[in-house]
C-alpha cells in the first residue's frame, strides 16, 4: 500500500512539475504534449500493473511461508515416527525372538528338571521304604538283645554282664574284632531310627520342591510371550502404516512447497520489472513535462548546435560502463574499445 500511495504521489509532483511549465502553441510543443499523454496513459497503465503484482506478491510470500511451516511440521511428525519405528520397532521386534528363545529354553530346561525332581522323589520313596524295613530289622534286633533267653549268646559277644543273666562274661577265648561288638549293636538299633527321620525331611523336602517348580509353572510363558509378539507387530504394523502416510503427505508438501518456491520468485522478479518500468516511465514523464535540454547550442546558427549533447551522452556511457564493468584494466579498456 505505502508503494501504490507513494507511486500516486509521484503522478501527483510530476502533473504539479507539468502545471509549473510554460507551454506554447509550436509545433513542437504540440509534438512533445502527444507524447507526453502516451507515456502517462502508459504510467498509470504501469502504476495499476505494480499495484497487481505487489499484491501478488505479496499472497505468494504469504503462501510460501506457509507452506514452508507445513513442510516443517510434516517432516517434523514423519521423523518422529521414522525414529520411533527404527529405535523402538525394531528392538522391539528383535526383543520379541530373542524372549521367544528364551522361553523356550525356560520350558525345555523346566520340564527336565520336573523330570528329575520326580526321578528323585521316587528314588527317595524307595529309599523311605527300604528304610522303613530297616527300622523293623532294628526293632527286631533290640528285641532279641533284650530277650532274657539270648542273654548268654549277648555276653558272650559283648564281653558284658547282661540283666538278669547267670552266664558271666570271659575275656580269655574273644578275638579282637568283638572288642567293639556292642557299640555295633547299638549303632545298629539306634542309627535306622535317626536314618528314618532323615528320610521323613528329605521325603517332604523333595514333596515341596516339586510343588514350588509346578507353581512356577514356566509354561504360562509361552502364551505371554506369543501374546506380547502379537501386539509388538501390531504396533510396528501401527507404526509402518503411519509412516508411510506422513511419507507421502510429505513428499506433496515438498512439491507444494517448491512450487510456492518458484511462484514466489516469479512474482518477486515480475514486481521488480513492473517497479523498473513504473521509475522509468515516471522519470520519463517528468522529463517530457518540464524538458531541459542546456547541452543545445543557440547562440550561433553557423555551428552544430547538438556537440555538447553528444559529449554529455557520452559521459552517460561512461556512467554505465563503470556501474556494470569489472574493475580490471583488460576488461575496461576492452570494453572501451
């Protein structure tokens, strides 16, 4: 807006600059006022066309900034997926194989040691039993000890007075290997009852190590493991689908963007056209309105009146000459030349 009301004020000092000169009625003046109109016909034609293509321009940046921001933020959503789904996806997925290995094993090596367990419990029944036959022996033995008709036999053996025995004990005729015969017997009586307990903790022992490893129960693994596989490819399915749609969406936000990219440096570079012809045209103008042209030469009519105005065009080309050409010594004599 300021540019239209500033290229409005322009047309306004130049038709001020044009009411401040002095016409005539010459041919010439004539000649000069047609074509003054056309080259203000043309700048107000230009100052509506500038007028456009800054509004133009202007919706084209606006559209380009927002198409830039929607660019950003679909990359933004499609990284974090693509990063959540590299990172998390896929660990998550190699996880579940290595679990699934694992839980194998666990119920293989659960399963023999069940097998044990209870090669063991019935090792340790039938030691319980045997044992038990060994406590009867034992009780029948002590029995016999204790029996008043077998008392004789019992000093003999154990070099002792028994109760109530009549037979006294000799040491004359008893061979070394009886001098410990009645710590034996005793041994022999008491240990299988000691051994019968013993039996009776390693019997319940191994009962209740059996119960803990079947109420561990390592099969029940198996279905969490499957079920824990089944939602991680759900959600990697989850995540791949999502990834591809904010990948496409992505793509046609790059095309959006870049064709905003390009309209915007079309209309930039037609408003700067449309700019340079509205200055041209205004300085043509006001030119044209209030001419001076000192460089013409009146005072002799003998003489070419135009020299002076070649020498200042001259100097105009050697105005361009040092705006556009490098600074070189080569190029600038070259381009003198």
């Amino acid at each position: 807006m300021s540019i239209i009301s500033s290229s409005k004020k322009g047309t306004r000092q130049q038709n001020d600059d044009c009411g401040n000169c002095e016409e005539n009625d010459t041919a010439t003046q004539k000649s000069i006022t047609a074509e003054r109109k056309k080259y203000c016909n043309e700048l107000y034609t230009a100052a509506g066309e500038m007028s456009q293509y800054e509004t133009n321009y202007y919706g084209q940046s606006n559209l380009y900034e927002q198409k830039k921001c929607m660019f950003v933020w679909t990359e933004d959503n499609y990284r974090r997926y693509r990063n959540t789904e590299i990172c998390v996806g896929t660990e998550l997925l190699q996880s579940n194989d290595l679990i699934k290995e694992n839980v194998s094993n666990y119920i293989k090596w659960g399963n023999d040691l069940s097998a044990s367990l209870k090669n063991i419990f019935k090792s340790i029944k039938d030691v319980k039993t045997k044992l038990g036959d060994l406590r009867t022996a034992a009780c029948k033995l002590e029995d016999c000890k204790n029996d008043s008709c077998n008392c004789t036999q019992m000093t003999i053996l154990t070099g002792e007075q028994q109760k109530n025995c009549d037979t006294k004990p000799s040491q004359d005729n008893r061979p070394d290997e009886c001098s410990d015969a009645k710590e034996v017997l005793d041994d022999l009586i008491c240990m299988p009852k000691a051994l019968g307990f013993d039996v009776d903790y390693i019997f319940n022992a191994s009962s209740d190590v059996i119960g803990i490893q079947v109420f561990s129960n390592l099969g029940m693994l198996d279905p969490l493991q499957k079920t824990l596989a089944d939602d991680s490819k759900a959600f990697e399915k989850h995540l791949q689908d999502t990834m591809k749609l904010r990948e496409s969406a992505l793509k046609k936000t790059q095309e959006d963007l870049v064709k905003a990219v390009q309209e915007a440096t079309k209309s930039a570079a037609g408003l700067y056209n449309k700019r340079s012809d509205f200055e041209g045209l205004m300085c043509t103008t006001r030119f044209i309105c209030c001419p001076k042209c000192d460089c013409v030469a009146e005072d002799d009519n003998c003489k070419p009146r135009l020299e002076k105005c070649k020498e200042e065009i001259c100097g105009i080309c050697d105005e361009v000459q040092g705006t556009f050409c490098n600074d070189s010594g080569d190029n600038s004599e070259t381009t003198a030349g």
